[in-house]
RNA sequence: GGUGAUGUAGCCAAGUGGUAAGGCAGCGGUCUGCAAAACCGCCAUCGCGGGUUCGACUCUCGUCAUCACCUCCA
C-alpha cells in the first residue's frame, strides 16, 4: 500500500486513486522564457520518478503538465529582444524538449499550452462571476479570496498575517482595483500596442497566472484529481490559488493528494540570479558528459528533501552510479559462461530486496532506502558474479530485477552498447594469446596500449573482459 | 512578526522508546603474475541543556543554528 506525505493535511496517508488502476496527475511546468534551471528539472524528475512508481506498481497514469506561455516574464523578454511572445515561448518550449530528453524524463500524456485553452480559461472565468466569486474591475477580473472558506489551508496561511506580511508589497495600482488586497487576478486587462492578448467579455486581456493550471487540470482530467504536483514554493500562493477557484467553480474537491518537491541548493546556498549561482539544465548538459549522473543525483534523493548541488555531490553520485553500472556489466559478462537452471536461494535473496525496495518507495516514496535494497542487490550480483558457477535463469532475474528498479529512478540503460575498432578487437585477441603464452610483459603493454584509448581491460577466472572508462 | 522545515560519522543519507540502514571516502585483509573489479573486516551515540521513563537519538520543555515561504520563484 503507497502512503504519500499530503501538504495538505501536512501528514502521510494511504493512497487511494478514484478509479482502480488509473492516476490522474498534474504537476505544474515552467514559464518558458529562459532554459529551465535545475531545480525546474528537480521538480519534473521527482515527478517523473512518481510516476514511474505509480506505474511500475501496476497504475495507468494520466499525467499533465503546463507550459506558461504568457506572463510578465515573457513579455518583458519579448520586448528586450524586440521578437514576438511566441517567439520566445516557441524556442524555450523546443529546448525544454531537448534538454528533457537526455535525462529520460517521459512526455507528459498531454503538454498543454496556456494559450491554447484561452477559450476555456474565458469561460471558467465567466463561471466565476456568475457564481459570484470574482468581480470585474477596469478590465481586471478578481477572485474573492475571502469569499472561499478554507482560503490558505494548504500553505498553513492565516489570513490576517497574510495581508500583513504582504503590506509594502502590493502593486498600489493594482490594489486600488482589489475588493480586498487577498483577492488575486484571474484575467488581466492588456491593452499595450503589441502585447499579447485577447478579447473577452472584459476587454483585451490575459489570463492570470493560476488560473491556467485549474483549467487544464479540468479539462483534461476532470473536477476532482488525485495528484497535484509542483515546487514547495508553489503551495502559496499558486496552488492555494488553484484550489479557491476551483473549488469555486465544482464545488468538489479539486484534488485529493498535494505533493510538493523540495529545493535544489547550490553549495549549500539558494539557486537564485541575484547571487549568481543560477544554473540552467541546458549549460549542465553541455558541460557534464553523462546526464543519467544528472538524473541519478536528482531521483534519487527523497523528493521533499532539498537538493544540494555541488561537484562534490556530483562526483559521489557518479561513483554510486558506476558501481550499479560495473555491477551490471560483470554479471552481464558472467552470462556467458552460465548454465541452464536457477539458484533458489539467490533469487530468494533478490525477491526479499525487491520487497524491500517496494516497501521503502511504498512509504512516500522514500528513495535513499530503495537505494539501499538496490545495493544490497548489487552486493548480491557482485557475490554471484564471483561464484564458481551461476544459472543462466537466476542471473537473468537478477539482471532483469536491477534493471526494472533502476528504471523507476529513470535510468535505464545500465550498459551502454559499446564498439570497439578492428585494431581494437585485434589487441585484446593478441593479448589473449600473449597471456596464454605467459608473456605478461605483452600483456600488460597491450593493456597500457588500450588503456590511453580509453578501453579497460581486466582479467578474471573467466578471462578477459574489457570496458569503456 | 507569522508559518513550515532542518540539525545523525570527513561527505551524502536512513531510522527508531531498548543501546544507530545503505552509499562515498579512509584504513586493514582476501583474491590476482601485476592490476582492475569484487569480497571480508574496521570506522558515529544522533546541535546544546533540562524533564518524563527501568531505558531516549527517538516523547516533552527550553535553547542555539541553518533554511524556506508569507501575491505570480520548481
């Protein structure tokens, strides 16, 4: 039984989906303006990671994401660079694609767009004012953030502090449309030549940041969700936002588990631009060569803890992540000389550390002690591996369970296809040859040889096995 | 000021009312022609100070420190 941890309710619950086998999943997606930084690919692999759980646990999952695609930001940038909105949003929206696709992070069942469900936005928000819950003022329409019983529960908001905290803070413009400082913005007049926007029963406009997120939601997972997803950052005021108008708008609950990621830090210290330290996935990937390093760090750290980033915790994940790797390979490698049958005891052990696995991502997703049943696991290929004989059924399970694990974290491929050149291929049967002979002086010069190209070779009872660094 | 977190070995990081998982690094062994890989062993009393208890790191009170959120930042 999966319990997750509800920012609601502010404590772990047992999970149970609407329908049986199906999850309906919204995790909220960048504003495209810029590449994504880390700690936007933080939020998308911690929820691509609950997802694969969910399915490697045997759920369809219906999974929806957002790309904002008109805000301030945007058009502020559009502006600097003197091109079109979409433009912007056009590039950005490409390079999440790209940037996304090396760390394994599946396509959202369905990516929506802001601007593709304006429709849909204008009529949620014409359901608000006539229901009474928002008010048209000069062009801007309000939510009545009072008006919602249970306004700010998800964040732990009292009201009264809340607008005392925010004193100072207010655009005075803005607050002078407001009923109510709480109230927030579910369209907003636009009438600069030039900018983005659309007609409405309002006028020229754009929607409001929130509002987004509570129709794509609706439209294309229903009234009531299971999961909501997003930074912890977002419980206020973005998804206490999302919940007053849409709650509103139904009358039901709009969803029934809040998950919320935590922080990726750099050097201990905030990501933030001010301090210079922003880093985006797009110049990772151009300076580290292997993204599964990437994904590993970031999946596999429980996904409410922050994230420290640093080389140091770069380099150790690189480390734990090789040695799953060589593990892989040399049983990979055993398999050769494997015979028919299996070993009941080994595969014992390998159901008894799945369980293990099972039980720790079980409990809210607790990766570090799923991590923990994998190198148990892995101690018990490496031990295998050195057997004086091994099953061709018990290590296939093995590989075949590692494999299946790893692939929840979202790496899957353990042991990268790799080709050697003919000169290549020559010198490790040379060098077979050379051993045999007892002519280790050869043999160690060819290894040195293959060495400075990057080929590792090693000798084990069962010969001679060889490896990329 | 309000709200919510966190503080466990050199580092990353679990966990629990009965004397601290796992990984990295380090040290010592085994295996190996040498090496690599691997395996075995060693390596912490849980920020600080009270209290409750037969017993607390785990409960409680206080304290210190770090951090986040408090109207558009994942």
């Amino acid at each position: 039984m999966i319990h997750v941890y509800n920012t609601l309710t502010h404590q772990k619950e047992i999970f149970k989906s609407i329908q049986p086998n199906l999850i309906t999943m919204y995790v909220c997606g960048p504003t495209i303006y810029n590449y994504i930084h880390i700690g936007n690919a933080r939020s998308a692999i911690a929820f691509d990671t609950i997802r694969r759980y969910f399915e490697f646990r045997g759920y369809e999952v219906n999974y929806v994401s957002n790309f904002t695609d008109v805000d301030d930001k945007i058009i502020n940038r559009a502006h600097e660079e003197g091109v079109s909105e979409a433009t912007i949003t056009e590039k950005y929206a490409q390079a999440f694609e790209n940037d996304t696709l090396p760390l394994n992070i599946k396509p959202a069942t369905v990516r929506s767009k802001a601007t593709e469900v304006i429709p849909d936005i204008i009529s949620f928000v014409s359901e608000l004012i006539a229901k009474g819950y928002a008010y048209e003022a000069d062009g801007d329409v309000y939510f009545r953030a009072r008006q919602f019983k249970g306004y700010g529960i998800l964040a732990h908001q009292d009201l009264n502090e809340l607008e005392a905290g925010a004193s100072g803070r207010l655009d005075p413009e803005e607050l002078a449309k407001k009923e109510d400082a709480l109230d927030f913005a579910v369209w907003k007049s636009e009438n600069r030549p030039g900018v983005i926007s659309w007609d409405s029963p309002w006028g020229n406009g754009r929607p409001g940041w929130h509002i987004e997120c509570s129709v794509m939601a609706q439209k294309y997972l229903g009234n009531t969700i299971d999961v909501h997803g997003g930074g912890i950052d977002l419980a206020f005021p973005h998804h206490t936002n999302e919940i007053a108008q849409s709650e509103a708008r139904t009358g039901q609950t709009f969803v029934h588990y809040w998950l919320h990621n935590g922080f990726v830090n750099i050097n201990d210290e905030k990501m933030s631009k001010s301090l210079g330290n922003f880093i985006t996935l797009h110049d990772m990937l151009e300076r580290y060569d292997d993204p599964m390093t990437i994904r590993y760090l970031l999946s596999t750290t429980q996904y409410r803890r922050p994230i420290n980033y640093s080389e140091d915790t770069l380099t150790q994940a690189r480390v734990e992540l090789d040695r799953i790797r060589t593990a892989y390979r040399n049983l990979h490698f055993r398999m050769k000389d494997s015979k028919d049958g299996r070993n009941e005891a080994v595969e014992s052990d390998i159901n008894e550390y799945k369980k293990q696995f099972i039980a720790a991502m079980d409990d809210d997703f607790n990766t570090q002690n799923a991590l923990a049943a994998i190198f148990e696991l892995i101690a018990l290929a490496n031990t295998y591996s050195e057997a004086a004989i091994i099953q061709r059924d018990t290590a296939m399970l093995l590989l075949e369970t590692m494999t299946a694990l790893m692939q929840v974290f979202g790496i899957e491929t353990l042991m990268p296809v790799e080709q050697l050149t003919v000169e290549q291929q020559s010198l490790l049967e040379q060098r077979v040859i050379a051993r045999q002979n007892k002519d280790f002086s050869e043999s160690d010069r060819i290894r040195d040889i293959l060495k400075l190209q990057d080929i590792i070779v090693e000798d084990t009872a069962q010969g001679q096995r060889w490896h990329k660094a």
